[in-house]
C-alpha cells in the first residue's frame, strides 16, 4: 500500500495509526461541526476527517487550528482514494458518513460514494463488530443505501442513528426536508 499519493493532502500531518489507540473516522465532515464534536467526546482517540473538496478543507484546517485539537488528522482526497490508500485493516471502531452528495438525477447515480465496491471498503476497514452511521435527508438515495449495504451478509441494519445536529442537518430541517438517520454494524 503506497503512503504517497499526490492525490491526498494531511494536517496537521499524515497520521500514524497506533494499534493499541482507538481511530474513529469520519467522512465529508464539511464545515467539521460533527468532526470536532467527536474529536471532543473521544480525547483518547484518533479522529480521522476525510473531505474532497478542497476549499471546505482549507475552513477545516483554519478551525481545527484555532481549536487546538490534537487528536484529528483531516484528509484532503476522495474516500475512495484514502481508504485504500492510506487506511490499514479493521482499524476504526465508527464510521460517520453524514449527508453525503445524494448526485439526485439518475444520469449521476454512477457517482454516488454508496456503491458496492466502497461498501466492502468500509468491510475491509471497520473493526469486527464495528458500525457505519449514515444520515441522509434524500429518500431516493436512502433506499439506493439500503438496497446496496442489503447484498453482504456482514452488515446487519439497525434504525439507530446519531443523535447530534449538524449545521446542514438544522439548515435542512428549517427547509422543511425529513432527515433519516440509521447505521450498520458489521457482524461475523
């Protein structure tokens, strides 16, 4: 597995991933009002924040700066790159995918993160007994979800969502869009 991808940029730099340490993980943290949320309830584990675009991730930067937490690394690349690139097997306890781009015309569909071969990326890096969130606020993209996470035996569904209100999250709701919140953990 190579380490130096000219697609992927770190700060405050690449993380080093301690066995012994808890790594939670989240992906498209945005603004980072979740990221830094779990990065203060967790104080003993590793936060990883993947975000693709570059501009929300130079905001990330300057806010995690002015925090002075220590215990995140953000990543500046596609999950679909990172991960395989960058992240070691079973390593995260949680992973956090909160409003990902739904791409709503069918024509884009091919680009939304929830496709198979993503899904058994995140088989390959969540620990036994681990659990994906996903929060979502598109019922066409929910259904696309469930529907792709329902062909591997390994993850089991439950209704159990987060319960922490995001900027987009309260945004939307103001909007009048239902928010659909759920998880899967992975099992033997």
């Amino acid at each position: 597995m190579s380490m130096d991808s000219p697609e992927i940029e770190y700060y405050p730099a690449q993380p080093s991933f301690e066995p012994e340490q808890s790594h939670l993980l989240e992906i498209g943290p945005g603004r980072g009002d979740f990221l830094f949320h779990l990065a203060q309830q967790n104080p003993d584990s590793r936060v990883i924040g993947v975000e693709i675009k570059p501009r929300r991730f130079e905001k990330l930067k300057v806010r995690l700066a002015m925090l002075g937490l220590q215990n995140i690394c953000l990543c500046r690349g596609d999950a679909r790159v990172v991960l395989p690139t960058l992240i070691p097997d079973q390593l995260f306890e949680k992973i956090y995918i909160l409003f990902s781009d739904p791409w709503p015309k069918r024509r884009h569909a091919q680009h939304r993160l929830f496709q198979e071969s993503f899904i058994l990326e995140l088989l390959r890096v969540v620990k036994p007994s681990g659990i994906v969130f996903v929060a979502h606020d598109d019922p066409t993209y929910h259904q696309q979800i469930r529907e792709k996470f329902s062909r591997f035996p390994e993850w089991e569904f439950s209704p159990a969502g987060i319960d922490f209100q995001t900027f987009y999250a309260e945004k939307w709701q103001r909007e009048g869009r239902s928010l659909i919140s759920f998880s899967y953990k992975r099992v033997a």
